[in-house]
C-alpha cells in the first residue's frame, strides 16, 4: 500500500433460493448457509463485513437468504472467490442452492458526515 486511503469499498451482493421441500427443511437450510458464511469472519483477508440476512417477508418472489459482504479492494473480491476457506463453505453447501443471483460493485468512499452525503427521498413502493 502506498498509505493513502482507498477511493472505493468493494460490495459483494448474493441471494439464494434454496432446495426444501417442507417450511422446517427450509429452516433448517437457511440457519446452515448461514452459519457457513459467518463463520468466514477473520479468515478472508480483505473482507471487512459479512451479514446474512434470512427472509422474513415469506412472499413467494423473495429469495430465502441474502449475503452482504464488503471488501478492501477488487483484489480481495477477487481472492475471495478463490479463498480455501470459501471454497469449503461452497462445498458443504454443495446443491442445496437452486437459485443464485449476485451484484459486485464498487462504493466511492466520502469523509462528508453521513447526512450531508445524499438527500435521500423516502422510498416508494413498486408493485
């Protein structure tokens, strides 16, 4: 590192649909992918956030499980793809995913305080 600040933080979107064919299967798969995940804390160098969030709208378009992660830099999103530690948590999840869908994207860091950062209007339902 050359000791400046990073410009940006990497995010790391993922939603899963997961094979169940009864609500306590389901339960009981969304608890394992999430402990599987969480337990990557500490392990992946670069990442500097791990968050999986479980549905709780029960809607039949939602997914049943979310993973938010932020990183350092592209590079260690890259390296995380290919980490020992997240290649095991995807072999022990082996086909209990049926549906995947995923967003990385870059997130320009500000030192304005957080209310001076956006004026955000209030959200809007789409139906």
């Amino acid at each position: 590192m050359n000791g400046t600040a990073p410009a940006a933080m990497f995010k790391h979107i993922v939603m899963w649909d997961l094979r169940a064919d009864t609500p306590e299967q389901k339960a009981r798969a969304t608890q394992f992918v999430k402990q599987q995940f969480e337990s990557l804390r500490g392990q992946v160098p670069g990442l500097l956030r791990i968050e999986v969030g479980v549905d709780s709208s029960r809607v039949a378009y939602a997914c049943d499980v979310v993973l938010y992660s932020e990183f350092d830099s592209q590079a260690s999103l890259d390296g995380y793809a290919t980490h020992p530690a997240h290649l095991r948590v995807r072999e022990a999840l082996g086909d209990l995913r049926i549906a995947r869908h995923q967003v990385d994207y870059a997130c320009p860091l500000s030192t304005a305080p957080a209310a001076e950062i956006a004026d955000v209007a209030p959200s809007r339902s789409i139906g």
